[in-house]
C-alpha cells in the first residue's frame, strides 16, 4: 500500500468506503427495526436497538453518512471469538439455530457482504482486519480457507451470535446518534475512535495479550 493511496490518516480509502457503505446499510436496517409491541417475550430475531429506530430515522442523510463512517464495522460476527469459527463449518451450523437479526431478505444480503469483506481482509490485509473487525489471528487463519459457498451458507442462516456492534450498550448507541447531528462532528469521531479503542482492546484480551 502506497501513501498515495491513503487518506491523510493513513488509511486505504479503498477500504474506508466499502466499510462505511457497509455501516450504512445496518442503519438502514436498524432505522426499521421497531421493538415488538406486545409485552412478554421477544419474537425471533428481534432487535436490541429497536427502540432507537425513530431516532435513527430522524437524522438526515448527510446526518446518517457521518455515523457510518466510522474505523470498525458495525456488525459485531464474533470474529473474535475463535470457538466460533473452529471446526468443521457444519458445527457452527448445527450450533446455532436459524433465525437471527439479519434474518430478514435485506438482513441477509447485509450480512452476506459483510461476510465476503471480512473474508476479503483475512486474506490480504490481516492487520486492518484486526483493527476494523475486532478479527484474532486465530479467526483470520480459518476465516481465510472458508469457500465462498460456506459464506453463502453462514449468511442465509443468520446465526443470532452474528449482531450489532454495541447493541447491549444502547447508551453508547445514543450518543452516537446525538453527536451526529452535532456540527462541527468532533464529538462523533472522538466517540468513534473510543470505539476502535474498545475492539482493539477486547481483540487484544481474546488472544491473551492484555490483561
């Protein structure tokens, strides 16, 4: 990679743009994903952010385009969890029952692109993928070998393990949203740099290198 090639921070925007583009269609997904109205017990699939879907939707366009682009996508696939991606595909299959988030036609192409990106980084650029996808060596080295039939398989099945990054953090989600309507968005970037921060940190503890 030539420093022609990069944004002025050093990063490849020909990454940045697939990852945004990435976020962005999660947002689109998360802006109609309206919690169940009845009480009691969730139905499949159903959203942890749901209740942040009007607020998602209130954001403009150009609004929306800041929140996505941020350094680390946000699905959150596990990547650095390596007892997921261990053994023979079909035993993450059998482990994990249809029916997930991203169940939905629209959820699934999302999850299907996401899917074939990570497959993409793990092959030639496992240093990004580490810092964008939160992906252990370990996730890389398997994620690597899987054929594009196994991706295909993983995305129609839509494990529930496979969810929005930060989604048991709603807090944190709505200061995001908050700091996107902010001009100038430095608040924004400063919350989503702490979020790289955070993934490096949690990669780093999966493989035993921080405490």
């Amino acid at each position: 990679m030539t420093q022609d090639s990069q944004s002025p921070g050093g990063w490849d925007p020909g990454l940045l743009a697939p990852l945004a583009e990435l976020n962005e269609q999660l947002l689109e997904l998360l802006c109609g994903a309206e919690l169940p109205a009845a009480s009691g017990a969730r139905a499949v699939g159903a959203w942890p952010l749901g209740n942040l879907a009007a607020e998602l939707r209130a954001l403009t366009p150009v609004m929306r385009s800041r929140l996505a682009r941020c350094p680390y996508l946000l699905i959150d696939a596990a990547f650095g969890q390596s007892e997921r991606w261990h053994g023979p595909l079909i035993r993450v299959m059998d482990a994990a029952p249809a029916g997930g988030q991203f169940a939905s036609a629209e959820g699934r192409t999302l999850l299907r692109r996401s899917l074939l990106f990570a497959w993409h980084l793990a092959g030639s650029n496992r240093a990004m993928a580490r810092i964008t996808l939160g992906m252990s060596s370990d996730c890389a080295e398997r994620i690597a070998q899987f054929r594009l039939r196994d991706l295909e398989w993983l995305a129609e099945l839509s494990p529930p393990w496979i969810r929005p990054r930060w989604d048991d953090q709603p807090l944190h989600w709505q200061r995001l949203i908050a700091a996107a309507r902010r001009e100038p968005p430095l608040l924004l970037r400063q919350l989503q740099w702490h979020g790289l921060a955070l993934l490096a940190a949690r990669a780093g503890q999966a493989e035993g290198l921080l405490c």
